[in-house]
C-alpha cells in the first residue's frame, strides 16, 4: 500500500518583497502567521503497518522552525527574497536530506493563499 502522510508546523515570522513593484503592499515590512505541511510519500511495510512516525517528521522540523520563528525572514541565507515559492523550495532544500520520503511541502502563507513545492 501507498500512502502520503502530512505533518502541519506553524511560526510567525516578518517579510518583504523586494522584487514586487514599488508601492506594492507586499513590498513593505509585514508578517504572517505561516503554516507549512511536510508531505512524505511511500510504501507502507506490511510488517510495521505504517510508512514513518509522525514524531520522526516533528524530530526533523522542529529545528527549522526554530530558525524561521519570530525572525525577519530577508536575513536568513537563502531567504532574501522570502516569497511563499522561494520559502517552499527553502524548506524542501532544508528537509529532503532528513526525510528521503519528502514528497511536498505545502505553505499557507494566508488563510486563503497556498503554495505547493515537490522539488522539481
């Protein structure tokens, strides 16, 4: 049997847009309540009943969260330019070399606003 499994993280943390144009909202100083899945894709062993631990995914994530929290994303190396899709990749760079079984992360940047990143 296949299965995806997702994980939900959330931090706070500020941003803005440099490459949006000027007088753009987006482009100004602000925050977000961000929200991010780790989605983990594959074969369940028969034997074991289950693909990974979700307390395995948390062990992983929980340090990246604690480097994205309550910071000025812009100032963080890889993050200057700290879009919904640029933030996806980043964390996908961040996780696939501790979870071989990464398939998606998913940011919620907003309530209503989404981005799905499975590193290609």
């Amino acid at each position: 049997m296949i299965v995806k499994l997702s994980k939900s993280f959330r931090f706070e943390a500020a941003h803005d847009l440099p490459t949006f144009p000027d007088g753009h909202k987006c482009r100004r100083l602000h925050g977000h309540s961000f929200r991010f899945d780790v989605v983990v894709e594959g074969e369940v062993p028969e034997e074991k009943g289950y693909l990974i631990d979700y307390g395995d995914i948390k062990r992983v994530t929980d340090p990246i969260v604690k480097r994205l929290d309550h910071y000025y994303l812009n100032e963080i190396k890889g993050l200057e330019n700290p879009t919904s899709e640029n933030l996806a990749r980043w964390l996908w760079r961040e996780l696939k070399p501790l979870l071989p079984l990464l398939s998606a992360i998913v940011v919620h940047e907003t309530c209503t606003s989404m981005c799905e990143y499975q590193g290609n």
